[in-house]
C-alpha cells in the first residue's frame, strides 16, 4: 500500500490520491483491539474418599475440578468410579511422610516397599492419571526417592502434581529433570477454615493468574471452602479468567516453573 501511494503521489492530484489511499482502510483489515491476557485457575480438592455425600458436593462444583483421593479411605475405589464417571479427572493422593499409615513413604523404607505402598495405592484407587503428595514435607525432600518416583510414574505414564506442603520440596525438580508431565501447586484455599478467609485465598489466586497467566489452587472438602467455591466458581468467566482441567494446565505449563517456584522456568 505505502509503494501504491508512493506511486500515485507524483502522478495525481490530491483530492483522488487520498481517496484511493483511504479506501483499503475501510476493508476488514480492521484494527487489533487489546485483548486483555487470558488467565487460567485449576483445582484439585485434596483428601476425598472418607465421605460420600460430603465428596459429591465436589463432584457437584461446575466445572473441571481434579479430585484427588486417598488410597486409606473407606470409599476410596467406589468415589474413584464415580468421579470417573462424572467425566472428573481422578489422581491418587498418596499419602507421604509425616503422613502415617499403611500406604505412606517414609525416607527410611527401602526401595522395595516403596514400590509395593505405591503399587498397593494404585489398586486401591482407580481410573487414575496421575497423583499428588498428601502432606509429604519430610518425603518430597528426598531427592533420591523423589526421583525414584519420577521414573515410576514415567514408566506407569502418570503425570504429578507437587502440593508443594513444604519449599524444600524437590519433586517437581526431578520431574522436570526427566520430563515427566507435571505441575506445582500456587494456592492453598483453605489453610485457615473460614468463609471469608477461604474467600481471600480465592482472589490471591485470581490475581496471581491475572499476574503469571495462571494458578493452580489445592482445597479440601470442608464445608466452608464448599460454600465458598459453589458461590464463586460459576463467577469466575465474567471475571475473566478461565477454569481448565489439571492436563489442560499441564499442557499449558509445559514442565515451566512459575516465578515462586525456580528460575527462567527452571524448578529450584
Ligand atoms: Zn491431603
């Protein structure tokens, strides 16, 4: 267009030269509006299993929310099947130390029973595709074990979520390092069990994927953080920020640490 006007410049009058130069402007090569960034949130309930009709509520939450249910609860494999279902993405939420009981990792246990606690966990939990650690302060610290775990999950082709319960977890660390599919908790919900508190936890995490592009929240099926959740969650698009299922941030994350978590995308 700039070579035609160029052109027509030295050879037209005026009047004909800015007509013709005005006149593609008014085709559709309209111009670009600005188009806020999109900012996505995930969210996994922790700890479900133990209660069914306090479970279903999450079952019940508008949207792709990741249950993740532990392999010691009574209802473990019967809320497995209907999370499943219920089109919900099901993981295991695998006990770790200080975490007890019969499925917990413990630093001290030899490789062979931490395979059989996790391959036990499995069984105990279907339609899984993949897991995140319950409690696991000690445990995620251990960068054998962890990754250990990385080439199992690999092998099993299971991704991981680091519920990052302490920040001297090196899980995620050495999933990124053999490039297993997995993600790192930004948010916890419901540390302090109030509405309002719960509430604040909610727009720390809209902020936070206003800010970095997205957030992935970990809550519990209390019956604040529920009330708090079946009140939000179905405001959260005309707040502009868009709910996607825990593979979809996988995806988005690419293996990325976020800015609280490592460096130039690298996990500390
Ligand atoms: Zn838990």
């Amino acid at each position: 267009m700039i070579s035609r006007c160029s052109l027509l410049l030295h050879s037209l009058q005026a009047p004909l030269f800015t007509l013709l130069c005005l006149l593609p402007l008014a085709t559709p090569a309209a111009e670009p509006t600005a188009v806020a960034p999109k900012a996505y949130l995930s969210l996994i309930i922790d700890d479900l299993g133990q209660n069914l009709p306090r479970d279903r509520r999450v079952l019940a939450l508008p949207g792709p929310v990741t249950t993740a249910i532990m392999p010691d609860t009574p209802h473990a494999a019967e809320f497995a099947r209907e999370a499943h279902r219920a089109g919900k993405i099901v993981i295991l939420h695998m006990p770790m130390d200080p975490a007890t009981g019969p499925f917990a990792w413990h630093p001290e246990l030899p490789v062979e029973e931490l395979q059989k606690r996790l391959d036990a966990a499995f069984q105990a939990v279907p339609y899984t595709s993949g897991i995140n650690n319950h409690m696991g302060s000690r445990m995620t610290a251990q960068p054998q074990a962890m990754a250990w775990l990385m080439a199992d999950l690999q092998r099993r082709h299971k991704f991981f979520v680091d519920s990052r319960t302490s920040a001297q977890t090196v899980a995620a660390a050495e999933a990124q390092k053999i490039g297993l599919a997995s993600v790192s908790r930004d948010v916890f919900l419901d540390d302090e069990r109030t509405e309002a508190a719960i509430s604040q936890q909610l727009q720390t995490a809209i902020k936070l994927a206003r800010k970095q592009g997205s957030a992935v929240m970990i809550g519990h099926p209390y019956p604040q953080t529920l009330a708090v959740l079946e009140r939000e969650l179905p405001r959260l698009k005309a707040q502009g920020i868009e709910w996607i299922d825990i593979k979809s941030m996988i995806s988005l994350r690419s293996n990325q640490a976020m800015a609280g978590h490592g460096k130039n995308g690298v996990y500390r």
